[in-house]
C-alpha cells in the first residue's frame, strides 16, 4: 500500500530563518519538534547522515542532509514502513513554507496499523510541530492544531500501557 502524507506551514519569514528550524532539531535548542506533548527526538550523534535514532518506537536513519534547507529520515522501524520522511523548505510565489512529507510502501501489518494508528498520531504530531514552527518564527499560532478525540484516545491507551 502506498502512502504519501503531506504537511506545510506558510511561514512569514526567509528560508534561512525557517532552515534553521530544521538544524535545531532533536538539540539542545529544538524549535521544531513538539518533544513537551510527544516523545522526544533523539540520535546516536549530532545530525549528518548515518545518526541513528528516532522518537519513541518509530526509529529512522538519516538518509539526507542539507543544513538549513532539507532532511531526510529512512525508516528503520516499524516494521513494514518502507521509505521515508524528511522536513524541507521551499520559496514559491514569493512565500516561504515548511514541508512534512512522509513516503512509504505499507506492507504486512503497517497496511492495518498506519490507517488505524499510526496516520492519527502521525498528523497529530506534524500539526504540533508546524504549529511550533510557526510560534518560534512569529510569536504566536494564528489557528492551532487541536488532537481528535481518536488522537487522545490513542494517546490515552498508550500512557496506560506504560504503567
């Protein structure tokens, strides 16, 4: 099963201010990953390509990078996510906007669990973390991302199994 899984976030500002979004991932610093809501991301060395790591069970390599401008993660878990998913800016029409893509091939129980629970979550988490792209650029959310009530169901059910 093929997916392909959009999120962009027009963001008043130029590339390298939105580009350093990206480089701040996953450090001391991180402007772009909504680690207070969602586990944090985290590699085995600073970003270059080969660090290892991931947040919470999803666990990806880096595949591609170009500082300020674009990253690329290839899955490594979980099982039968084949592919990738990677943050990039772009300037069109004069405007400067933050991309999420995530590309895979859906295979064995990823074809049920990716529908099911890991495309809620996923969502979720995109919207969390352009909306903190958008904070950390102009100091506020014109329209933040609100969680489903599946979202919090999900994140409910997973909170209890930790226990």
């Amino acid at each position: 099963m093929a997916v392909r899984n959009v999120h962009v976030r027009h963001l008043p500002v130029d590339e390298d201010t939105a580009g350093a979004l990206i480089d701040s991932l996953a450090g001391p610093h991180d402007r772009l990953w909504p680690s207070r809501e969602w586990p944090p991301m985290e590699f085995d060395r600073p970003l270059g390509v080969g660090a290892a790591g991931g947040h919470g069970p999803v666990r990806y390599r880096i595949a591609g990078y170009a500082p300020g401008r674009w990253i690329r993660f290839r899955f490594t878990a979980p099982r039968g996510f084949d592919g990738f998913h990677e943050f990039a800016v772009q300037r069109e029409d004069g405007r400067t906007s933050l991309h999420h893509l995530l590309s895979i091939h859906a295979r064995g129980p990823a074809r049920i669990t990716w529908p099911l629970l890991w495309r809620p979550l996923h969502d979720a988490l995109l919207e969390d973390s352009l909306d903190r792209a958008e904070e950390a650029t102009t100091g506020a959310v014109r329209a933040p991302a609100r969680w489903s009530w599946w979202v919090r169901l999900l994140r409910a059910l997973v909170a209890r199994g930790r226990r």
